[in-house]
C-alpha cells in the first residue's frame, strides 16, 4: 500500500518539475531501453523501489537491507541505460522511503488500536481461540 501511495505522491512532483530524460536532452546518447515520453525528475522505478525497502525495513531488518540493496542496484541500472539522471534516482529512492515512514508514523497507532479492539470481541477471541486453531 505505501508503494501506491508513494508513486502517487510522485505524480505530482513530477509533473512540477517537468524535467526531460537524458535521452530527449543529449539526443546523441546510447538508450539501451525503449523511450518513455514522461518525465525524468523523481524516478518512478525509484521511488517504488524505496517505497518497498523502506517498509521491508520497517518489518525485517535483514530483508530491509537485501530490499536496499537491490533499490539502489536498480536506480544505477537506471541511470546506466540511460533512462534518468543520477539525482532522479536519488531523489525517488529517497521519496519512496520518506513516504513509507510518514504513512508507518500517521497509521500505526490507529491500526494498533483497532486490531487491540478487534481481539476483544467475542466472536474473533472464540475463532482465534487456541482450540479452534488446533482442529
């Protein structure tokens, strides 16, 4: 969910900025995948990307690290055939990981809340109840 949340964040930032890609700047540069007529400034693969690894660290740190890891190694590929610039990249990773945090701090409580009410109802304590669990 907060990957959603953060690429739609993005929409907008991009459209503000309105930066061209490389390839429609530097038309003589080598392009090693197709071209894409929106915007440059944030990556949206990026912003995905730190969206995922963000919230992967917020529930694991190992899986957080290999989920970084793999975010920043596609942000250079992304960089590399062409598609943005190195400060998109950055920018969207930093993005989607600002945006995921934001979202953990402003539901956490609530959901807490909820799921802590939820327990306490009869009908969920007899279906979680340890004997219906066992049969």
């Amino acid at each position: 969910m907060g990957t959603l949340v953060a690429v739609g964040a993005n929409q907008p930032v991009a459209a503000l900025v309105a930066e061209a890609r490389p390839y429609a700047t530097h038309p003589s540069v080598l392009v090693l995948v197709d071209r894409s007529t929106d915007w440059s400034f944030p990556s949206d693969h990026s912003v995905m990307a730190g969206a995922a690894a963000m919230g992967l660290l917020l529930v694991s740190r190992r899986l957080g690290a290999v989920a970084a890891v793999a975010a920043v190694l596609m942000a250079a590929v992304r960089v590399y055939v062409g598609a943005h610039y190195p400060l998109d990249v950055v920018a969207g990773l930093a993005l989607g990981a600002v945006v995921v945090v934001v979202g953990w701090l402003l539901v956490r409580r609530p959901l807490t809340c909820l799921v802590h009410r939820g327990r306490a109802l009869p009908v969920v304590d007899r279906v979680l109840a340890p004997s219906a669990l066992e049969a």
